[in-house]
C-alpha cells in the first residue's frame, strides 16, 4: 500500500514535468509544418531535403509512390510549382519517439502549364532520430468534397 502511495505521489509529481516537453515537441511540429509549406510554395528543394527522412514514403493521388530523391528532384527540376500550399484542421500527436499530423490541404499548382487545385486530407508521420524530427511518411488523398 505504501508502496503503491509511493509511486502515485512520485508519478503526480513528475506530471508536471512532462507537459513542457510535449509543448516543446508540438511546438517544433508547428514550426516544421509551417517550414513544409513554405518550402513547398518556393520551391525550396534543400528545405525539403532536411524535412524528409532518407526513407520517406510519398503517396498522393495521381502519382506514383514517391521516394525522397523522386519527392525532392520534383522541385530541383521544377517541373512542377505551387502557387498556394495552406493546411488547416491539424491534428498533432506524439508517442515516444513519433508523431502524427492529420489535417486538411489545400493546395494550387501548376504542372505542364495546367493550374490544378487539390483538395485532400492528410496523414503525416515524423519520427525523432538523431536528435531531429523528420518526415518519414506522407499520404493524401481527395477530400471527396
């Protein structure tokens, strides 16, 4: 029973100290999201290079699945440019090591010259290695809206 009380007064205490570093997480999470959608709106190849995680998997309507060298050479050959790249009704959560963004995209580009407006929802993974978070996992699909 002592023990147990113990171990109740210890973890309640600890809770406190807790709840700083899942801000400090959530608030590098924001910042990286921000990051992404710049990057993407620029074109900033090497932002997205330190973003994405040498394993990335890419997968978005009306492309085929995308690896990081495929994900980033579509901005160093500027065959395709975004002229709008906002995200909305995010979702952050953490677990150890990894965390999961959902949320909603929208997005303007212009690919072979044609304007194409995208509307979908996402699932981004970010796992913490090396001392950084990266983007190990990006699905989209249609809003269906």
């Amino acid at each position: 029973m002592m023990l147990t009380l113990t171990l109740l007064v210890f973890g309640l205490l600890q809770a406190p100290g807790a709840k700083p570093e899942q801000n400090d997480v959530r608030k590098t999470l924001e910042r990286l999201e921000t990051e992404w959608n710049v990057a993407h709106v620029r074109g900033d190849a090497a932002a997205l290079d330190r973003i994405f995680s040498d394993d990335v998997v890419v997968i978005v309507p009306g492309m085929r699945v995308m690896t990081k060298a495929d994900a980033v050479g579509m901005f160093t050959s500027g065959r395709m440019k975004f002229e709008k790249y906002d995200t909305s009704e995010t979702i952050f959560r953490t677990l150890d090591d990894t965390a999961i963004v959902t949320g909603r995209l929208k997005r303007t580009r212009v690919i072979n010259g044609a304007t194409v407006d995208d509307d979908w929802r996402f699932t981004k993974v970010y796992v913490h290695r090396t001392g950084r978070w990266q983007v190990i996992s990006f699905h989209a699909s249609n809003t269906g809206s």
